[in-house]
C-alpha cells in the first residue's frame, strides 16, 4: 500500500506542480524562435454552431468588422442542423459576404467540419465558436506566425469575461492561467497540445477529415498537425473574449463531454506518446496524459493511505485529505446558496473537474458520449 499511496502521489504533485517546474527550467533554454512577418493570406473564418440565435448576429458583427484585408477574408458559418432561426440570421448577412453551409441533419461538430473546410477558399482557416468575440487586430496577430513555414497551427489567447453572477468566473480564470503559463511554455517549443475552438489556425493544406465520432476535434486536429512534424504556437497577441458559464453545475455536462473525449484522443493520438518525437512526447505526457488519470491516482491515494493510520504521518496527510474533500463538499453547497467564497470555492472546482474526468472516462468505455454537443447556457 506504501508504494501505491507514494507513486498516485507523486503523480498527482507532479501533475501540478513538478511539470510546471521542468518548464520554467527549460525555458532558461530558449528555443529558435518563429519568424513572423506581416503577411496577408487568404483567410477562412469558420464558426461552427448550432442554435446560436441568441449569439450569432454580435459574432457576425465581430467578423465583418475585424482589421483584415476585406477581399482575403471569408465568412462562413457551418450550421449543424440549427433549428431555431440561427439559419435565418446568418442568412441576413449574405450581402455582406457572410456564407452559410448547413447540414440539414445535426451529425455533431467535427462532421459540419468535416463537410465545410474542403469548401473553404482560404489558405488559412481559423476557427471560432458564436459566443467568441475577436479584438480588431486577432485574424492579423494569428496569421502573422505562418510566415514561418514550420507552423501549422497557432493558437490564440481566450480572456473570460465574468458577469456579476458569475461564480465560475474567478475559479475558471484562475485555472485558466494556470493554463495559460503551460501553455506559453509549451508553445514557445512548437508543441502546444492542442487548442481552444474558440480561436484557433491552421493551414488548410494539413487538414485531414477526422474520424466520424471525434469529440474534442480541437485537440486532435493541432495534435494531428503536431504528428506531420510542423510546430503548434501560443499567439498571446490574439485576442479573443468569452463569458464563462454562471454556474459550476452547468459545466459539468461540457466537462464530462470533454472528458470522454479526452480518453478518446488517447486512441486518435497515440502516435505522440513516442518518446522518441522529444519534448512534443514528454509535454503531452506530462501535461495531458497524467492529468487526465488524476481522478484515479486521487482515489488511489486516499484508498491507500486508510491502510497507513497507525503511522503519524500518514495520519496527518489523510486528515488533510479528509478537510480538502470537505471543503469541497462546504463549496458545493455554499454554490447552491449562491454564496462565493474562493477558500472552499476551489477545492469544489478542483474535485468538480476530477469527477467529470471520472465519468467522461466511463462514457468513453461505455461508448455512450454522443458526437453532438448542448450549449451551456451564458
């Protein structure tokens, strides 16, 4: 039990805490930097959607409005069988330029995807999301890095925007730097593990249709990049905003989606698990790969340590055990009272992202993830 309880531990603290510090040694070594230059491609934006009527008209706004040569830019939004009157709207800004490609039955997002990218003109695709709003200049801060012909994808800075009644806000913004500070490391190597589908590029030229019932195809499509031997960035200078849900409990199905798709990507990309492909291995493992078995190693450790009570010290660390899961448990509660209270509001995201990891894992050996997705409501 002593080399279970040891081994889920080290794996959780290396998880958060060792990972990140390989990364901030390794970047006393920095690597060849990306040679960008003021280059204007033609550019696809694709925003893929379904019933978005509450959202798409300030999005479409948000497009036609961005800083990038009008006669490179194209508009497309690929409706996955919208049955509300996103369709309609879109429709509206056909004189604008703005182009609708619609499957008449919902298959889910990467097979809209799957069906709009062939269609698309431009050499560059970027991707969006309908409640993704870009700063001016985010299309010219992407497509500037592909003047460097080792990029194949670029990945954009997503900032959350937190509403008065916003108790994730704060929680996920936190998380999200954490996140971000990986990123930017693992980026500046050419090997950010995947991207946010809210602003992402790549070159259309790399594309390959994705199998049929791929979930989080924003991670695999950069990871497939990633595979051909071309470099995935972090572009911090792209800017784009995004609410974040208002409740905890409403991203729990997103997460647990997320989640199955997680362990489904394991199988899309195995290939980069080689040690032998360098750092690009060593970060999906590091970063990825162990964090999404975290909700194991916790039950691991704590089933371990109640064999090890008649040692002080394992005492100790299962008292420590016990008072973070309760504090957890105070967070859920005091989120149901609508109270904020960031002492036991994080421990209540942290254990809250473990437990959809858990499910997402069981909906992935069950099979039972559907392809198609539900907004969260913002």
């Amino acid at each position: 039990m002593i080399n279970l309880f040891w081994l889920s531990t080290i794996m959780i603290v290396y998880s958060y805490f060792g990972y990140p510090l390989v990364l901030l040694v390794l970047s006393v070594f920095p690597a060849r930097t990306v040679r960008k230059g003021e280059i204007t491609p033609s550019v696809s934006i694709l925003v893929s959607v379904y019933n978005e009527q509450k959202v798409i008209e300030a999005k479409l706004r948000n497009c036609l409005a961005l800083d990038y040569p009008k006669d490179k830019l194209e508009i497309v939004v690929g409706s996955d069988g919208s049955t509300d009157n996103t369709d309609t709207i879109v429709a509206k800004h056909a004189r604008a330029g703005v182009k609708l490609i619609r499957l008449n039955k919902r298959t889910g997002k990467v097979n809209a995807l799957n069906v709009a990218i062939p269609r698309l003109k431009g050499e560059i695709v970027v991707f969006s999301d309908a409640n993704t709003i870009y700063e001016r200049d985010a299309i010219k801060k992407l497509v500037r890095n592909f003047a460097d012909p080792r990029i194949g994808c670029v990945c954009g800075e997503l900032v959350f925007k937190n509403g008065e009644e916003n108790e994730v806000g704060n929680l996920e913004g936190f998380y999200w730097r954490f996140e971000q500070f990986l990123k930017r490391r693992e980026g500046g190597r050419g090997a950010l593990l995947g991207a946010n589908g809210g602003i992402y590029a790549i070159r259309k030229a790399l594309f390959e249709p994705l199998p049929s019932n791929t979930i989080v195809e924003d991670f695999v499509m950069p990871m497939k990049i990633l595979e051909k031997g071309y470099k995935v960035i972090y572009e911090p200078e792209a800017v784009a905003h995004e609410e974040t849900s208002k409740r905890i409990v409403q991203e729990m199905e997103r997460r647990v989606r997320i989640g199955a798709g997680d362990f489904q990507a394991l199988t899309l990309t195995w290939r980069m698990l080689n040690p032998f492909r360098g750092f690009p291995a060593f970060a999906y493992i590091s970063h990825k790969v162990i964090r999404w078995f975290v909700p194991f190693f916790l039950i691991f450790t704590f089933f371990a340590n109640t064999f090890l009570l008649s040692q002080k010290f394992y005492l100790t660390v299962f008292l420590l055990q016990c008072t973070f899961y309760l504090m957890a448990i105070a967070g859920r509660a005091l989120s149901k009272l609508k109270i904020r209270f960031k002492l036991f509001g994080l421990p209540y995201y942290f254990i809250s992202m473990n437990i959809a990891l858990f499910f997402g894992f069981i909906r992935f050996c069950a099979n039972s993830q559907e392809v198609t997705w539900k907004r969260t409501e913002r």
